[in-house]
C-alpha cells in the first residue's frame, strides 16, 4: 500500500503554521500530490533530523534542509546543519526546492515563489502572509502593539505557547479554510488565548524580577512552568538594551532565547550562527535552543559572552 505524501513544517511557530498552509494548498492543489499528512518539528530533533529517511514523499517548510525533500522552503540562516547539506542545496535545480534567509518569512517566501515560478497564488491567504511577515520579522510599531494581542493573527499566534499534541495540524487545516477573525473565535482557540492573556500578566511581573542589564544585553532566568514569558518583555522594561538573552523553565525542559531589540537600527550580530553551536538555530535577530534544565545557566552563560563578543568584534 503506498503512503500518504507528508508535509512536516515547524511549530509551534506562526511562520510555520502559515507556511504549511500555503504549501499544502498548492501540493495538493498545483502539485497534484494527493492527500498529505502533516506533522509539525521542532528543534529538538536536529541531531537525528540527518539520518531520519523518509519513506513517502516529503515536503518541509520553515525547517532545516533534509536532502530527501521532495519539496522544501526555508529561510533561517541556520537550516544547513553542515556544509554537505550546502553542497546538495547549491546542486539542486528545482523549483520546489527554495531558500532564501534574507526574506521576513518562510511564508512569504513561498507566497512570492510559487507565484513567479508556478504562477500559483490562493488570494485567501493574502492576510495570512501578512501576519507571518509581520509576526516572524517582528515589525511592530512598538513593543507595547507586540504584547497588545489584538488583532485575531496575534491571538492565534499567542494561542501556540499553550499547544498540545495536534493543535498546530488543527490550526493548518483550520487556517486552509477559515479567515483569521474566525479561527480565532474557535472555541480550541479562544480558550488557550484567554489562558495565555492571563498567564502573560504573571509572566511579565516574572520577568520584571528576573531580569538584569549587562553591557547592553537583558539576562534572565525566569520560571515558566505556570505563566507565559513572552519573547518581546526584556524590552518592555529595558527599551534602549540591544539584545535580550534568556533562561525560560518550564517542568521538565527550558529554552534559551536571544533577539536583537527590533526597535533599534543597528546591524545585528548572526544569532542563529551563536545558537547552532549549541544544537538550537534561527536567524540573524532572532534565536533559540532547548537545552536540559541541568547546566542550563552554565549555557546561559556562554551564549550570553558570545553574543557580547560578537558584539565587541563587529564594532
């Protein structure tokens, strides 16, 4: 019996989320793959991600390359997890093979090449992209409209912190057919977004206490196993910092997470370099890794002087 073609796309990230949603409508739709099953990744695999076969035909978006993808976009700077994988990418001339880790977005990504190499565009997407781009590049007007949480994309997107096994296939499925105002009222939606506003609140006095100023960079550890931290908080109480570095906790795992303050212009140092090192990835301005939660400061700690030193070495 032949498999179902798969698509596997990385979550719980909105990026990912949109990404998967464009790319199984054109698979199925343009491609002409069939029915896809679709599974989200995440960084926690990377060190068996290399010797993973697929044993149907597979495509990935938002994730790191595999070179038995049938169809595979990308745009983090660290998607190449060695320079052979660099070589494959760079001999392989196909259409449904793209990267580009300057764009905003894998979505949009693949919204402007589909469109110019396919001419495949599903105008029912176009806000989507717009929210991806916006969300993933985090360009916000300030720090105070990241963490307002009003428009539907954001509430979607915070709803994520909260997931469970299957929400990020519901939200593709949900997000192929609905708009994002009606989504985001689904009941599976509306409660973990509720959840997540409340949370966030304790989360932000949390990380009011944790953090620290160190030669322009906010440090901090801070435990999340009941509240929600959000990513864009250092620069709540430390708006002129230039990059945030940080220890989250939860139960039985913590995440280690850098960004550049999006607020300021100024050329970043490559995050996502610092952060293979490491086993984690991302992009220039934006980072992370999942570590043990034993050793974890002593992590912190090492990522915390190399960004400093990339710091001190490109000036």
């Amino acid at each position: 019996m032949t498999r179902k073609a798969r698509l596997l796309f990385h979550s719980p990230c909105f990026d990912g989320i949109v990404s998967a949603v464009i790319a199984a409508d054109y698979l199925c739709r343009g491609a002409q793959w069939g029915e896809l099953e679709i599974a989200d990744v995440n960084y926690d695999i990377q060190k068996i991600w290399l010797s993973t076969r697929f044993e149907a035909r597979t495509a990935v978006v938002d994730f790191l390359y595999h070179p038995d993808a049938a169809f595979w976009a990308d745009h983090h700077r660290s998607t190449f997890l060695n320079d052979d994988m660099r070589r494959d990418f760079a001999r392989r001339s196909d259409r449904h093979i793209v990267y580009d880790h300057q764009a905003d977005s894998c979505a949009g990504l693949l919204w402007r090449h589909l469109h110019a190499t396919a001419s495949y565009r599903n105008p029912h997407f176009a806000e989507l992209v717009l929210w991806a781009e916006k969300i993933d590049a985090a360009r916000y007007e300030s720090v105070e409209e990241a963490l307002s949480f009003e428009h539907p994309a954001l509430q979607i997107s915070a709803s994520m912190a909260l997931s469970t096994n299957g929400y990020s296939e519901f939200l593709v499925r949900a997000l192929s057919e609905q708009s994002l105002e009606e989504v985001s009222m689904l009941p599976e939606v509306r409660e973990r977004f509720l959840e997540f506003r409340r949370a966030t609140r304790e989360g932000l006095q949390r990380m009011r206490d944790a953090a620290s100023l160190r030669d322009g960079i906010v440090v901090f550890d801070v435990d999340a196993h009941d509240v929600v931290v959000p990513r864009y908080a250092p620069y709540l109480f430390f708006p002129d910092a230039r990059y945030s570095v940080g220890l989250v906790r939860r139960e039985d795992e913590a995440k280690i997470t850098a960004m550049r303050n999006p607020w300021m212009e100024f050329e970043s140092v490559a995050l996502g370099d610092i952060f293979t090192r490491y086993g984690g990835g991302g992009h220039r301005r934006v980072a992370s890794v999942l570590v043990a939660p034993q050793g974890a400061e002593m992590m912190l700690e090492r990522i915390v002087s190399d960004v400093t030193s990339a710091e001190r070495n490109r000036s």
